[in-house]
C-alpha cells in the first residue's frame, strides 16, 4: 500500500491525451502537485489526439470559437519556447465552398459568408477569391467555377501525437506524476476531496480534472447528471502522392472543402503522403464498441471527391485509421465544473478541440484552481439548455 503522502493530490486529471496532457503540464506550471491518469498507453489510438496532425486557423465561423482562436495559438507557442520544439507549422489555410451543392442545406453560419462576418469582427486579415483565382494560385485544384473561397495565412497545423507527448514531458519536468495503463474506475465526492477509484488504488484530490470525452459518463460520480453526447468513429486517409512538390508545406496550405460532403486535408507532413479526412461522416459507436475497422464507403467517397478536385493529391492508401468525435447535442465543448461537485471540471472535445488543446488545459486549470478564467467560454458550460433540456433537438450544421 503506498502512503497517504503518495495518494494525495493537488489535481488529478484523468485522461492523458491532447487535453488532458496539457491539463496536467499547465497544473503543473501553476506549482500544483498533479496526477495524470491514462487508461492506456500515452501513444494510443483510442482516442481523438493521436496522429501527425490537426488543422489550427484563426477561420471559426462562431463563437467563443473565434474569441478563443488567438489565445489557441500564444498557448502553443508558449509549450514551444519551453520546450524548444515546434509545434506549429503554418502553411496557410483555406476554406472552399462549393456553393451549388450547398443550395438548401442548412449550414448555418458554416459558410463563406459566416466566416467573413467573424474575421471582419474580430479583426482578422483574409483573402475572399473566385474559383478561377485558387486554381492561378494553386493549380493542383480543379474547380468548376462556381466555388468561393477564403484564405487566411496564419492557418496550419499542429502536430497531434508530438503536442501530447511534450505536454507530459514538460508536466514532469515540473513534477507531475503521469501514470499510463491505469484506468480510474469512478470518481466519488467526499467531505475530505474527490476519490479517484483506479483498480490497485483511490487516490484523494482536492480537485480533479476529466478529459476523458467518449468515456467520461463511465466515471462520473452517481449524483452528477450523465452528460449526453454521441460518439462517432471517423477516418483519415493518407495517400502515397507521386507529386511531393506539389504538395509540401510551403506549396500547398491545408484546406476545408464545404460541399454536400465537408472534407479537410493536409500537405506532406508526418508521412511521405498527403492526409484526407471527412468532417462527421461517421457512424455512431461507442468508445467501448468501436471497432477500428476502415469504412469503404468513406474510401471510395474520398477517392472520389479528390480525382474530381485535387488529382494530383492521389496516390496509392497508404494507410487509413479511425479515431472518435464524441459530440454533444449543439455540437459545442463541453467546459467547466460539474454542479453537483464543482470540485470537478469536465471538459468534452466535440471532435473539433485539438487546435485549442493547450489553451483549453490552462482554462481548465484556471477553473479548477481560482473557480474563473479570462478566457469567454460562454455558451460551454456544462449547465447549459442543450445539455440539462431533455426537449432540446440535435442539430450540426453542414
């Protein structure tokens, strides 16, 4: 039995991966005595927060999104001047929408129009070009001529795998314990703390930190509310391109593709292959029932989608793998203490919360340890209408 000493912590955050990683290295920063707590290995493919890369933009159509952008990147640049290793590659970004084919959807404010209304907001330098200007400028497109588009330069992407692990490094240099293959069984509140239940031992914090998405109602203390949420299994494909130069980093930004279908993509990076993958495209699952198995249909709608508009981005699959989006009705993040113990914060990712993954850890330490942050995160609170009405009807816009 270790000693009490060894069980006690100042915050305990139970999953360790892109946010719950940060979590950790920020409480740590803040001179708390931090426990991160893994379920598997820190380098799984369970989750959401493996792989190369994630796209990171200024380009949010909605708040707190668009507040919150800016701050996503000092954060990142702050774990990479500790650190000395980059994170961040801008390679610029943008955002097509193929405007036909969006006739009669509803998309919200998910389009051309929407992100322009936030950029002009908030200050943000854009490009609006025709169709016929994105294939003079990057001639790997072919576009029928009835597309609008949007770029941005700061637009890039963060590199996933590489963000979690030096989150834990830099949690550890400054004295957090993470400890991997150790599933938390329950969370229970009590008058001296939160007791976190693992199957060799229960620990006791004086606040705990959940980052755990599609398992986090498997730990929840039985008085709090379970949160609803589906989870779905996504893909990504990585294509053994012919054509490098044309689609290194320098050469071709990351993109979103808004159509009757909505796809992101990447340039070379991470493999010698560039990177596509569907927005919302998958199946409802389970984080216990998923099966890790590659959805042809996806496949061959992606095939599809690139012979038709990117050619040259096409080579022989390389390799495809899944991940989860666990969403909430709104399709927005769930943030913030639990009432029934706001000793508790949870946070839930949505599928869309990686770029904000080191600010979203220092906010969650914020809340846990001084009950505010700076940061507006209206609209995230777990208290909401969407997640407390039992009439409230799901929507995602296209």
């Amino acid at each position: 039995m270790s000693s009490v000493m060894n069980r006690d912590f100042g915050t305990i955050v139970v999953g360790v991966g892109g946010i719950g990683s940060a979590a950790c290295y920020w409480a740590a920063r803040a001179g708390e005595r931090v426990l991160g707590l893994e379920q598997f290995n820190l380098r799984h493919s369970n989750g959401a927060s493996q792989d190369h890369s994630r796209i990171i933009r200024l380009a949010q159509f909605e708040e707190p999104y668009a507040t919150l952008a800016p701050g996503a990147y000092r954060a990142w640049h702050d774990v990479e001047t500790e650190s000395g290793i980059q994170l961040v590659l801008k390679t610029g970004g943008l955002i097509i929408e193929d405007v036909t084919a969006r006739a009669g959807l509803d998309t919200g404010d998910r389009n051309i129009a929407g992100y322009v209304r936030a950029f002009r907001d908030h200050g943000v330098d854009f490009e609006l070009l025709t169709a016929d200007e994105v294939m003079a400028r990057w001639p790997q497109y072919t576009l029928r001529g009835d597309e609008m588009a949007i770029f941005q330069r700061e637009s890039g992407l963060v590199d996933a795998a590489k963000g979690v692990a030096v989150h834990v490094a830099l949690a550890r240099s400054r004295g957090a314990v993470i400890k991997e293959d150790n599933p938390v069984r329950a969370l229970r509140s009590s008058p001296r703390g939160v007791e976190v239940v693992t199957d060799d031992e229960t620990y006791l914090a004086r606040r705990v930190i959940t980052a755990a998405d599609g398992w986090t109602n498997e730990i929840l203390p039985p008085e709090a509310t379970p949160l609803p949420y589906v989870v779905t299994q996504e893909q990504v494909t990585y294509y053994a391109t012919q054509n490098l130069a044309d689609f290194a980093p320098k050469r071709f930004p990351v993109f979103m593709w808004h159509g009757e279908d909505n796809f992101y993509g990447f340039p070379v990076y991470g493999e010698v292959a560039t990177k596509l993958g569907q927005h919302l495209g998958g199946h409802h699952v389970t984080a216990r029932s998923r099966s890790f198995v590659v959805d042809p249909v996806r496949i061959e709608r992606q095939r599809n989608f690139l012979a038709e508009r990117i050619p040259g981005f096409l080579g022989p699959e390389l390799y495809t793998k899944t991940c989860l989006y666990t969403i909430p009705p709104d399709n927005n993040f769930v943030l913030g203490p639990l009432k029934s113990d706001p000793r508790i914060c949870v946070f839930i990712g949505a599928g869309h919360a990686y770029k904000f993954a080191s600010l979203m850890g220092k906010v969650l330490t914020d809340l846990a340890l001084k009950g505010t942050t700076s940061q507006d995160i209206t609209g995230l609170e777990p208290g909401r209408p969407a997640l407390t009405d039992p009439g409230f009807s799901a929507h995602y816009h296209r």
